[in-house]
C-alpha cells in the first residue's frame, strides 16, 4: 500500500509556497493559471494538498484543485500555527509555513474539504459584499452626529443613502440566488418558521454554514463558535467562553437571538430563566443563539418546520 503524500502550500497574495516531502520546496505565482497548472499536477500524481483558508486569496487555488479533481483539505490557520508551536517551531516564514502544512497533513490526516456548489459560492459573495456595506454605512452613521460643519454633514447623508440603495440592491440578489436553487429556497423557507430569523439570517447561513442539518449539535456548534470551551486546571474550574469557529455566522446567530428572544414566548422564557439564575446579559443570548442554532440543526436534519411547543 502506498503511503498518502502530503503537500503544504501557504497562501500570500502574489505568490504560492509549495513544499512537497520528496521535491522539497518552490514558489509559484498566485494567478489562476499558476494555479491550474499545480491543481493538475496534483491530481494527476495523487497527492494531497493541505492549505489554510486564507481571506479569499485561496479562491485561486481552491477553484483550480475543485476544477482539477484534486484531493485537499482547507484547514483553521489558528489550528495550523498551535501544531507548529506543538512541534517547536516558533518562527514563521512562507516556506516554513507550507513545511509545517505538510507534516500537519501526514500527521493528523484532517477530512478532505468538500467541493463548494457553485450557486453557495455566489450566495456567500453576495453575503460578504453586504456585510461590508453595512459595515461602511454603520461607520458613517457614527460620523454624523460627530461631525459640525453642514457641508460634511450633507456629504455624509448623500452617502448613507447610496450604500441604503446598494445594501437593498444587495438583498434582493442574494433572495434571487436563494430562490433559484430549489433545495437553498426550502431550506431558507424552513429556517424562517423559526421566531429571529429572517431573509437575511437564513440566506447567510446558508452560504456560511452549509453544514447546518448534516452534523450533530456539538459540531455545528464548534463550526459556529458557540460550543463552550472548558478551562478547568486541578482544582479549579474555569468559566467557559465560547470561541473559534465562524465569527461571521456566530454574529448572524447573535443577532437573530436577540431578535428571537424579544419576539417569541419560547425564547424570551428560555432567557429569562438564565437571568433569573443570575446570568449575564452577554451569556443570555450566547446561550439563546446556541439554543437557535440547535433548533435549526434539528429542523433541516428531519427537514420539519419550527413548532413552538418543541422549545425545551
């Protein structure tokens, strides 16, 4: 039997640093044919290529391995660079980076990721792409009151309402693309029986956790950084905090939470019972956002609407 090989490629904008176990290391450039020409190379010799997800400068190398056939596994950096601590190694370069990707994949062999579906990876561009103008209009909204002299004020107002009419623009593609996938459209119908979660919601989490209804309660809820993570030594018990996993769905699951929790009986009940206990406001609703996230898991797996009554 033939032992599996393992290539590390760390991910910068302009280049790849690839370091295979029998060719050692090289550089190529981050462009999709580069890209494509590695991908081939990859599949055709059968080895495995482990990368970190790397703030969209992997979609290059990610679309030629998918494209290609080729087997990789697109893995947490911070999982990556505490195994590389693990193993001595305190300095960090590209090449030493795509060393440590490598012996990462032979020696804990992490699940090959799977391919993306085209119309998922549209859905999560348009759900980026409104997230950054709401952020943008939010830092103008914060501006304004600070700001005196009216001509900058008039500016500023100009400007809220053109990233409102871009962020409308914006939603109504996003419902587009979720409605003309029949399995996303009966998924984001079904996340909206539940109270909190609306368009927006269900189309974000579609797009950044299509995972939701496929594994049980524990692993959605590390994906979504909702999982308590214990800090207990001898004696003493640490308080759990939650953390890792998507910042971006773990602050969709917030929101709707709170939403959840002023609107429906169920929830509201759920979290004042946690008050009543003498809980913080914060742990409330991480705690309401994890019993919605559980509640949505449950629902897609059984493909079932939301009913009130089955709220524990």
């Amino acid at each position: 039997m033939m032992q599996e090989v393992f290539v590390g490629v760390d991910i910068a904008k302009d280049w790849l640093d690839i370091f295979h176990p029998g060719s050692g290391l090289r550089r190529i450039d981050n462009t999709a044919a580069a890209a494509r020409r590695f991908a081939k190379a990859s599949a055709k010799d059968g080895v495995w290529v482990i990368f970190e997800a790397s703030g969209g400068y992997d979609r290059l190398l990610r679309d030629a391995l998918e494209a290609a056939q080729a087997r990789f596994s697109r893995v947490n950096p911070r999982q990556a660079r505490d195994f590389a601590r693990a193993m001595g190694v305190v300095g960090k370069t590209d090449r030493v980076d795509a060393r440590m990707l490598a012996e990462f994949g032979a020696r804990l062999r992490p699940a090959a990721t799977a391919a993306a579906a085209p119309e998922r990876c549209a859905l999560q561009a348009l759900t980026t792409r409104r997230r950054q103008l709401v952020e943008i209009r939010k830092q103008e909204l914060t501006r304004l009151p600070q700001t005196l002299d009216p001509a900058a004020r008039a500016d500023i107002r100009s400007l809220i309402l053109i990233l409102n009419a871009r962020i409308r623009r914006i939603e109504g593609a996003m419902a587009a693309q979720v409605g003309a996938t029949p399995d996303m459209a009966q998924a984001a119908r079904r996340m909206q029986t539940v109270p909190g979660v609306g368009p927006i919601v269900a189309a974000t989490l579609l797009a950044e956790l299509p995972e939701l209804g496929q594994l049980d309660r524990r692993r959605i809820a590390a994906l979504a950084g909702l999982a308590p993570i214990a800090r207990d030594s001898g004696k003493h018990l640490g308080k759990r905090r939650i953390g890792g996993g998507r910042p971006t769905v773990r602050a969709i699951l917030y929101i709707a939470a709170l939403h959840a929790s002023r609107l429906s009986p169920p929830f509201k009940a759920f979290r004042d019972r946690l008050k009543a206990a003498g809980k913080p406001t914060k742990v409330t609703l991480v705690a309401t956002a994890h019993k919605l996230l559980d509640i949505l898991n449950a629902m897609l797996a059984a493909s079932t609407d939301y009913k009130a009554n089955t709220m524990p």
